[in-house]
C-alpha cells in the first residue's frame, strides 16, 4: 500500500514528556499537512509544507510545537513538555501541487496521543 | 462564526436505503471546494466527494452524491443503497480560493449507523 502512513499509531506519555510523530507521505506528493483533531471535532490545520519549506503555521502551533520535513519527503512532528490539553489525534496529509482545484488531500490513519 | 455546520450529530439509516446528511457552509470567496470524508473507527479520514463552487451539476461518485445548492450554501451528501460498511464518521469540509495548499476547514461530523 502506497498511502499515507503514520508512526506510532498510539502513544501514551507522561505530562512534560517530549513526543516525535512521523508522516511517510504519498511518494510524488510535494505537500505534506498536519492536522489535530480532538474528540467530537473535525480535524483542524496545523502547519502544511511544500516540498522542504514549511509555508504556513496555525495558531494553533504553540512555541511547544515543531515540524520539520527536512529533505522533502518524511516529516515529523514534535511535541515539548506535553500537557494533557495536547492528547488528541495528530493527522497527516499529502497532495500534489500544483494540481487540479478539485485535488483532495490524502489522510494517513492517523496517531493517538493521550498525556497522563 | 462557523465555517462549516452539521447539525445531525447521529443518524440511523436501513440497510438499502438512502441518506442525506446535511451540510452549510459560510464564506465570503467566489471560489472554494467542498469536500465529504468518511472517518471509520480506524481514524484514517477517506476521501468520497468533491463539488467546485463554480460547478454547475451536482458532483457523483458511484453511491454518493452531493446535493449542492448555493444560494441556500449547503452541500449535502447522499448515500443511496446504504450498506453495512458505511457506518462511519462523516464529515464535510471547505477549501476557500483555488490554491490546494489553504487549510481545510471542516464541520463536527455526522455519525452514521447502517442498521441490517
């Protein structure tokens, strides 16, 4: 299967722990997104990139946060000092650009995040 | 205010039957896509449905289909034939401008029960 894969699919931590997430993308996708979607919500944007540069942040993206996607193909998420405000799902997506107005985002399955 | 409303937070439907689960939508652009993903407890959001905000006829993909009507800003997704699998989280979305890099924006969900 080619899709979008995440890693870990589940993660437990402590409050104040650092957490790494990882995204493999489509392979000729060039644009690579988070998403953070908590319980009973749509998911909600956080940062996306273009190939290696990162061209948009949420506010959403506290100083805690960082994403990298340093040669342009897998990226990370990071987390700092995590708080349990931060448990939630962590999506990410890939599309091409540029593309059709009609092209979709492709979503990985996903990586749970629950602080303790 | 809310860029995209769905106001059924649970729907039941008989095997075989059609659905519509019901969307709104609020923005100020000429040009934006509207999107429906299906999200099953495995968490990985699938694409089913695009519409353009300049398409003229309603968008179709096998067993969906998207009721767009733009003056009342609504894009509601029919199911016909609704079978076992689809039950699932359903969620609409709205892409605002042309540029496939801006955020989604994405409703509450509707969650759907497919009943034998």
């Amino acid at each position: 299967d080619t899709g979008v894969s995440q890693d870990p699919r589940h993660k437990i931590t402590k409050r104040g722990q650092n957490v790494t997430f990882r995204c493999d993308p489509i392979s000729e996708h060039n644009r690579l997104y988070w998403y953070r979607q908590t319980l009973g919500q749509g998911p909600e944007f956080l940062t996306y990139f273009q190939n290696e540069a990162q061209l948009e942040k949420s506010r959403l993206l506290s100083d805690r946060f960082s994403a990298e996607r340093p040669k342009g193909s897998f990226s990370t998420l990071e987390i700092q000092r995590t708080e349990q405000g931060d448990s939630a799902m962590y999506l990410c997506a890939s599309s091409i650009h540029p593309g059709n107005s009609g092209n979709t985002i492709y979503f990985g399955e996903g990586s749970w995040l629950t602080v303790v | 205010a809310q860029k995209i409303t769905q106001t059924q937070p649970g729907m039941f439907v008989q095997e075989k039957e059609a659905v519509t689960l019901d969307c709104t939508y609020d923005t100020s652009d000429q040009s934006y896509g509207l999107f429906w993903y299906k999200q099953p407890s495995s968490g990985e959001m699938i694409f089913l449905i695009y519409q353009g905000s300049y398409d003229e006829q309603n968008a179709t993909e096998g067993r969906y289909s998207l009721n767009f009507q733009k003056a009342r800003k609504s894009a509601n997704l029919v199911i016909s034939a609704s079978q076992l699998g689809d039950s699932a989280m359903y969620f609409c979305a709205m892409r605002e401008g042309l540029d496939t890099g801006n955020q989604f924006y994405f409703g509450t969900g509707t969650s759907l029960t497919v009943i034998p």
